[in-house]
C-alpha cells in the first residue's frame, strides 16, 4: 500500500491503530523526536503534508507493517475519513459497497459455487437489496489492492449494523455469498504478500460474521463451517485476533448446543483457552472480559460454582478497566458488544445453568433495562420468560414473551425464538395463551419457509 500524502489522519491511525504505540514509543522506532510527530499529529494536512526524509520513514514503517496491522490502519483510514453514528460508511470518492446491487454468478465464485448451491437458500436476497446491503466486492478484478481490504471491512461492519438492526437469519445468505467470492479472489487474483494477508484476514472476519448470521438463524452446521473457514483463514494470515474472535464465537456455539443437550461445554473451554493463550499480554480491557465471560458460561454448563463465580469476577474486574481506560470507538467492531448489560446477561444466564432461577429471573430484568440493543435486550427477555416457566409462573413467563414475539415479527432471529419454546409449550391450548401460541407458531412456520 502506498500513502499518496500523510496527513494527520496517516500518521495517527499508523501509529494509534496499525502500531499501537505512544508518540514516544514510535519516535524509538522512527528516529524523529516526539515533538516532531506532535506537530504532525496536530499540523499535517492535504495542502501541507509530510514530506522529505519524513514521509521515507513514514513510507518505511508503513512497508514493513504485518498483515494485521494493515488491516488496522486500513480500518482506521475508513473510519476517520467517513463516519456515521461512529460507523464507518462510503465516502464521497470510492464506495465500500458498491453503489447498485450485484449478485455474484457462479462462474465468479469459482471452486466455491457449490458452497452457496448446496448449502445456501436464496430466497431472501431481493430483501437484501431493499435494504441498501448489496456487494462488497467488485464481479469483475484480477488483482487486489487496500482499497479492496477496506471496502471488505466495511461490509462486515456494515452486515453487523444491520443484523442488530434486523436479525440475522435474513443476512445469511448474502453473507456466505460474498464470503464464497472473496475466497475466489484470494486463489484467483494477483496481490502483494502484506495486501494479501490483510485480505484474507478481513475474508476471516467476514466469514465469522457469516457464522455468527448463520448461528442466529439456528444453522448450525452452515455456522460450524464457516467458522472453520474463519480459524483457516486466521491461521494463513498469521492473525491472532482473528483466531481469538472466531474461538470465542465458536464457544459460544458450543455453549448454546450444549444447553440444547447436543454439545459439550467442554469443547467450548478448549477454545476459550486457545483464545485466552493468544490474547496473553494485551493490556486489560474487553478482549479479557470477553474471554472471562465466555469461560463464565462454560463452566455453568459443567456445573462448576467456584469456577463460575472466578470467571464472572474476572469479567467483571476487566469490564470496568475497559469502561475507563478503553474508548468503545478505539476498540474493534466486533468488540464494541462487551458492555456491562452483556456481563450481566451472562451472569443470569449461568445462575440459571446452575439452577439458581429466582436470582437469574431478578438478575435477567436488571440486565434487560441497561441494554441499548433492542435486540439484545430482546433476547434477554426471551430467556427471563423461559426462566419462569422453572418457577411455575406461566403468567408471568406470558406476559413478558409475548412483546419479544411481537417485535420478532420485523427482527428475525430464529435463535431467540427457539428460547421462547418453553413458554409455547407450557401454554399448550390453554385461552389465556391463544395470543402466544398464534404469534409462536406463526413465526416459526415463517423460519421453516425460509
């Protein structure tokens, strides 16, 4: 990648997001007192840029960055140039997403057509294109530049922002579509080593986003193998957050099919270990927490009360250190869910696993309110409304479910429908459940359809 002129904006996101240095720190990198890079921090601009032997040492680091790194600087040049509601989106001069629909033909998918013939349904792309989320790769390339990871990135930003907007089982398809396309450009088109590897590690987090779509619409092997295909990518780009992000949303799985009676929370620890191991030595914050809270639900489902209770403490203890010394807008879009809400989320959760289901009721209401994610507070309320079932308030269990059903009529999330399953069958054909039962079934015929 070649940086026409550094500007401030180059330069932080070089040092801040690629490098993760102080000003200090990269003036022993680079030579130039720190004063210097100040001015350039505060002074540089498209009419006055770096130049001379400054911009040769800046052009230097930038050559020699990991592919990991440039994919940060990448993410962080989309983020600083165009950004809406702290999301990165199509500038004015080169669009992320291409500006009309385009739906990928078999031959463009190359080896991998099979991948969306067989296991994709495809009956809900003209929804997509009604919704803005059209391609995020060109039909048409035979050699791949940083613009390409870029508009990459942006994508999965994009599908996240729309999968908390609308669910997920409605994105699945587009998602392995295009995942299936950027798999095809990376065997088939020409690029630099450092291009190539940032491009096959925002391939890697477009096809845990695919995994995680697919996880929501309960598809389960279709998400297994596309995490699969993020670890593959992961480890041929030498990228050890994308290997820590897919192991913890594999666990994840596994820790919810486990619930289901048809996994082993033992296979989620295995991961979370792999993911903590990779992790070691970041500084505090919500990777940590992340990592913590994963471990906290694993080890609910085994049954483990001490073990649960150190790792929700962890969570904890790394939750606050993020909340002060870790801005949500410096942290990874896919990091950025790792709140308070989502701790205690969690925390309900594994009382619950542990049998303690008056404190996981209470415990699920308090964590329902913090939430600033319709859908996630969604969610919780769908798993307090299951928890009353246990303690016989069928009423109550009602009363709070039927909202979630309501609002799964315009959010598809076939995840959080399947929780709710307690409640329908409790209701059985009683009249005081008819409004349930009508909005349960209904919806559930709709995920069948689709």
């Amino acid at each position: 990648m070649i940086v026409e002129k550094w500007t401030a904006t180059e330069v932080k996101a070089l040092r801040k997001a690629a490098l993760r240095l102080s000003q200090e720190e990269l003036h022993e990198v680079i030579g130039f007192q720190t004063s210097t890079i100040q001015k350039w921090e505060q002074r540089a601009s498209l009419d006055r840029p770096v130049v001379g032997r400054s911009a040769e040492a800046l052009d230097t680091v930038l050559a020699n960055l990991s592919a990991a790194q440039l994919q940060r600087f990448c993410a962080a040049l989309d983020a600083a140039q165009s950004t809406t509601a702290g999301h990165p989106v199509p500038s004015s001069n080169e669009d992320p997403i291409d500006a009309t629909p385009h739906r990928p033909r078999a031959g463009e998918l190359g080896l991998y057509a099979w991948e969306v013939d067989d296991d994709v349904k495809r009956r809900e792309f003209g929804t997509l294109a009604t919704m803005g989320l059209v391609a995020m790769l060109a039909g048409e390339q035979n050699r791949l530049d940083a613009g390409d990871v870029r508009r990459l990135l942006t994508g999965v930003d994009a599908l996240e922002v729309e999968d908390q907007r609308s669910g997920g089982a409605g994105l699945v398809d587009f998602a392995v579509e295009q995942l299936a396309l950027a798999k095809h450009k990376l065997d088939t088109c020409s690029y630099d080593e450092a291009v190539g590897d940032a491009f096959a590690s925002a391939t890697g987090h477009l096809a845990v986003m695919a995994g995680w779509l697919a996880y929501d619409a309960d598809r389960h092997p279709l998400a297994r193998r596309l995490y699969s295909d993020a670890l593959a990518l992961g480890t041929e780009s030498n990228d050890n957050d994308l290997l820590a992000h897919t192991c913890l949303y594999s666990a994840n799985q596994s820790i919810a099919l486990s619930r289901a009676g048809i996994g082993s929370p033992y296979h989620a620890l295995k991961l979370i270990r792999r993911a903590r191991d990779l992790m070691r030595g970041r500084p505090p914050g919500r990777i940590h927490a992340l990592v913590a809270v994963r471990e906290a639900q694993a080890q609910g489902m085994v049954g483990d009360r001490v073990a649960f209770g150190r790792a929700l403490a962890t969570a904890w203890r790394e939750m606050d250190s993020a909340a002060h010394y870790e801005p949500l807008e410096q942290c990874p879009q896919w990091l950025r869910f790792v709140t308070h809400s989502e701790i205690a989320g969690h925390e309900a959760r594994g009382y619950g696993d542990l049998g303690e289901t008056t404190r996981s009721v209470a415990l699920y209401a308090a964590a329902a309110d913090q939430q600033s994610s319709v859908r996630n507070s969604l969610h919780l309320s769908a798993w307090s409304a299951a928890s009353r079932i246990q303690l016989r308030d069928i009423n109550g269990a009602v009363g709070e479910g039927l909202p979630v059903l309501k609002k799964l009529a315009t959010i598809s999330s076939v995840r959080t429908l399947r929780v709710l399953e307690p409640v329908r069958h409790s209701v059985g054909q009683s009249a005081s459940g008819d409004e349930f039962r009508h909005l349960f079934d209904a919806l559930t015929e709709k995920a069948i359809a689709s």
